[in-house]
C-alpha cells in the first residue's frame, strides 16, 4: 500500500514537461499502448512506464546534470536493464524544442518492443483500375 501512496503523491507534483507528456500518453492515446505514471519497480518509481512493451519514458529536469544524480540514474537504468525495462530519457528541454521528435522516438520504440499494427488511415491507399 505505501507503493501506491508515493506513486500518488509524486502524481501530484507534476511538472509542466510530465503534465504535457501525460497527455500523449494517458489512456491509451498513443497508438493504443497503456502507459502508467509513477509505477514502482524495486526501490523505483518510473515516470511513464508501459508493461506491454517494457518501456520506461523518463523526463529530467536540470537536477539530473549534476554528478550524483548521474551516478543515481545510471544505477537505476542498470537495475531496470536487468528487469528487461529499456529506459529512454529526455531533458525537458528536448520536449519544449523538438516534440515531435521525442514523440517519434518513443513511437519508433514502441514498434521495436511491442509492435501495434498501424492504423488503416496512415496507410496507402489502394487504387481501383476502372475498365
């Protein structure tokens, strides 16, 4: 039960760069994947993790530049590597300057790990030869 209380209580402290990031992802909205917020893994909470596709999405403010912090997420990423978890990270700043860039590295991760057939719209058309 103390998993859940600190996963909520981390949910309430969002920042903008999260806030935002929820929103592509929450409720199945990115190419139908469920994602969880502050889902505890081992001693972790991941930021934005999907199950099915073993992949844990990480947004770093500018605390994670300095040495310990460094030393803290390496660890953590070994951790998660050894649970077959792929983490990807970006700075929040890549989200303010290049969005659809990390949408589409997500999605491209995504694909590798757990792929979804894409939807009929983003497919070619088929023309029909009139006789």
């Amino acid at each position: 039960m103390a998993d859940t209380q600190r996963a909520r209580q981390l949910r309430q402290v969002e920042t903008w760069a999260e806030k935002l990031m929820w929103r592509w992802l929450r409720d199945r909205r990115f190419s139908n994947y469920k994602f969880r917020r502050e889902h505890p893994v081992g001693d972790y909470y991941l930021d934005f993790f999907c199950e099915e596709a073993e992949l844990n999405i990480e947004l770093d403010g500018g605390h994670h530049g300095f040495p310990d912090q460094q030393k803290h997420d390496l660890e953590r990423e070994k951790f998660l590597q050894s649970r077959g978890i792929k983490a990807l990270r970006f700075w929040n700043s890549q989200l303010r300057r290049n969005a659809q860039g990390v949408r589409d590295t997500i999605f491209t991760e995504l694909q590798k790990r757990a792929p979804h057939p894409l939807p009929d719209y983003t497919r070619p058309m088929k023309t029909v030869k009139k006789s």
